[in-house]
C-alpha cells in the first residue's frame, strides 16, 4: 500500500457516526473530511477533492443514492462506499449498478471488511496513478511516435535516427528479431523528406529464391512460366520514397551481385524486359544477424555490405532496457483498448513484476504479443497475473529449461532437439514455437524440411 495520505470524506447526518468513525479512520491513516448531508459533500469534493468517499444511504433531501450518481459524474474512478442502518438486497444491487464500490450496513462492526475494502480502494488509486503517470510519460519523453522508449540506450537511437533522416544516406539497421528494425526504417522515412512518397518492404528470408528477384526488379508478361501480367518490382514501387530490405543476409547470394549494380547505376529492368528505368529510391538495409559474422559464413557479400552500411543503426533487446517495459506496456493497452473497443486501465504491481523479470526472447514483438492476449482475456479493468500466459507465470514452461538427451552430442542434434521439444510444447504451433523460439515462422518450416519432417 502506498505510503502517501490519502484523502477520505464521511457524509453521514449523525454526528455521532461521523465521530467516532472519523476518529477510526485517522488511526487508519487517512487525513478524514466530514460532511452532514450531500449539498455539503458537493461542496467539499469540489474544493478538496477526496479520494474516497465514504457516505450514508438515508439522509434528508438528498439521499447517499442521488450524492452517488453526481460523485460519479464528476470523477467516475473514485470509489465510493456506501452504509446504511436500512439495507436491502434492492438498494445493495442499486448501488452497485450506480458504480458503489461496496454496500455496508450500520453498525460497522465487520472493521476487517472496511479495512480490506479500503486498502483495496487505495490499491486501485495507486493503479490509476502510476498508469496516468506512464501516459504522460508516453506522451512527453515517449519516444518518436509509436517507437516507445525512455532509457538511455533507446534515446540514443532515437537521437541516430533524427540526426540520419533528413540526409538521404543508406542504413544498415541490426538487431534480434522483434526489436523493431521496421519501425525504425518507418521513423526514418517519416521524418525524411520522402514522407509523403512510398515505404515499401520486402523480407529476403520470407519469399523463395524463385521469385525474390521479380519481387525486387519486377517482370514484363511472359517472362517465365506464371508471368500473365507485368509487374514493377519494389524499387518502381518505391521510386521517390524509401524501400527496406529486411533480412539482407538471407538474399541469395547469386542476386546479392545484380542487386549491387541496380544500386550503382540507379536504374532497374524487369525480367524479360529491355528497357531501364530510373528511380530514386532511399535504401535501409536490415538483419537480425551480425553482418560481420554473416560475410565470414560466405552469405553476405562484403562489396554490398559495405554499399549499404553507410550509417549503421544497433537497436537493443528488450532485455537490454527493462525500464522500458512500463511505458511500452502502457502504449500497447492504449493501442488494443481502440482496437478491440475496451477500457482496460493497466496492470496490477504483481502483473508488472512478472513482465518484467521475464527474458523476452522474441523481445517487443513478443512483448505487444502478450498485451494483447491479456487484454482480451482480462475481465476488469486491469490485466491481472493470471491473464498473462502460463509460461510467463511459471518459468520451468518457458523454452530454454528444455533438458536435452543424453544423445544430443553436437550443437544441430541440440538445436532440432529444442525446436521439436517447443513444437510439441507449443501443441504444433509452428507461429507459436517461432514466437517462444525468437526466430521467424520461415525458420521452423525449413528446419522441419531439414529433418525431413512433414510441416
């Protein structure tokens, strides 16, 4: 519970009540206001503003039910409770339609339950508080945009991307799987001068080594077997705006060369055709893996790294800045509350703690994952531990506590091992085991076919 005092009016016509619960409410440690009747309480909420109000249901000329439904018109999250020596199941059901946060009758002498219920009050208020303060927090030091972060490491690459956007050069962004390299290709061309021209992608590891290269250059009709119609590719597409290739080091190596010249000469053809065309086109670069390891390995070709790499941009997992996970958690309710048409709040302390100390393997994307799950499936208005996912609540589900067999002698027999052991783990999810996993779906469909496995 917060340490910080809270505010608490009692409206009652007896004096005596009023009195001698005041006296127990300051040994509680509430800073107590006291009101005879609902046209005084008005008077008092507008001036001071309590936190929680405390009121009698039968008093003269107004009674608590009426005082109720102005308290909740004027601030509809201050709890309100309400006690009465002349309860009824009806007027307890009215009073928690009308937004009443409990209904108690006279005398009180059940004080656990007042206490409970007001502890339970101020832990809401608490709730409410640090939510309003990450929302302003979004708003003023958020970050740019939808990119969401506060810590050092994130305002240093936001201050990279501002400072490279407007000068028109290429940028090699890398970083673990879902650590937001489109977005940060986004941010870049939205701050660019060709924000109002075209953001096109395209994911090297996504599209077989067939068609990649129509999907890049494009291809007149009757270029090759399927080619019924003519199509630009991705620089035509993009000309006067920003093209990102993703997963540049899963390009073929054979178009890696023609991909290079298309570069130098700013001048594309399609396949099958005879004519060059122009473009002008910006070109972001990005990979989940270390380029430099990647040109050793033979898969990405040092002249196009290079060619490409003007700028280069490291985003940090999300491991990396824990700090962060309040604010993007908070960004991400606010974006899924408008999407699925609810109000959820926030999170609890104790849903928070579990999100924070977990590892995110599959880092923000896993994290905006995860929100969204537990937004749908929480019941009030905040996500509770048990709307998070079992392997987030109990770490021997998670993954990397799979014990390998005794057979599992080299790192491939470990690794097909860990992939099969998350597939069944995940119940065949192959998008699942990706997302556990921190690899693309593409990934599990093609280590399957090396293990000569039916996808």
């Amino acid at each position: 519970m917060t340490a910080r005092k809270r505010k608490l009016l009692v409206v009652d016509d007896d004096q005596g009540i009023r009195a001698s619960l005041s006296l127990l409410l300051q040994n509680w440690g509430f800073e107590v206001l006291q009101a005879c009747d609902a046209a005084e309480a008005t008077s008092i909420v507008e001036r001071q503003d309590p936190d929680i109000v405390i009121t009698d249901v039968v008093m003269p000329e107004i009674s608590g039910l009426e005082l109720l439904r102005t308290l909740k018109a004027g601030d509809p999250h201050r709890p309100v409770l309400l006690i009465t020596a002349q309860g009824s199941i009806d007027m307890a059901v009215e009073a928690m339609k009308q937004g009443a946060r409990d209904f108690l009758t006279k005398p009180l002498t059940d004080l656990p339950k007042l206490k409970a219920l007001l502890d339970d009050a101020e832990r809401e208020l608490e709730l409410r508080r640090k939510a309003k303060r990450l929302n302003v927090r979004i708003e003023t030091e958020g970050g740019l945009g939808d990119f969401v972060g506060a810590s050092k490491s994130m305002r240093d690459v936001f201050e990279l991307i501002e400072s490279v956007a407007g000068r028109d050069v290429s940028v090699m962004i890398t970083g673990e799987s879902g650590t937001g390299k489109e977005m940060a290709a986004q941010s870049i061309h939205r701050l660019s001068r060709r924000e109002s021209k075209p953001f096109v992608a395209i994911n090297a590891a996504a599209i077989p080594e067939s068609l990649i290269e129509s999907e890049l250059f494009g291809h007149e009709r009757g270029a090759f077997t399927g080619a019924v119609a003519t199509r630009q590719g991705c620089f035509e597409q993009a000309n006067g705006g920003t093209l990102l290739i993703d997963e540049i080091a899963e390009m073929p190596l054979s178009l890696q060369p023609k991909l290079l010249r298309v570069l130098g000469d700013g001048r594309v053809r399609r396949l099958g055709g005879n004519h060059e065309f122009e473009f002008d086109v910006r070109v972001i670069a990005a990979t989940n893996r270390d380029p430099v390891k990647s040109i050793e390995e033979g898969k990405l070709r040092e002249d196009l790294f290079y060619r490409l790499n003007v700028v280069p941009l490291a985003l940090p997992t999300l491991r990396d800045r824990p700090d962060d996970i309040p604010l993007l958690v908070q960004h991400f309710i606010t974006e899924f509350n408008r999407k699925h048409h609810i109000t959820i709040e926030g999170v609890t302390d104790e849903a928070m703690a579990l999100l924070k100390v977990y590892p995110w393997p599959g880092n923000v994307r896993e994290l905006r994952n995860v929100i969204e799950r537990s937004v749908v499936l929480a019941k009030g208005d905040w996500i509770e531990e048990t709307n998070l996912p079992p392997y987030l609540r109990n770490p021997a589900l998670r993954p990397e506590k799979v014990v390998f067999s005794v057979g599992a002698t080299t790192v491939a027999d470990a690794e097909r091992e860990l992939i099969l052991k998350t597939l069944e783990h995940a119940g065949n999810n192959k998008a699942e085991a990706a997302r556990q996993l921190g690899v693309d779906v593409k990934t599990i469909y093609n280590k399957l076919k090396t293990y000569g496995i039916e996808a």
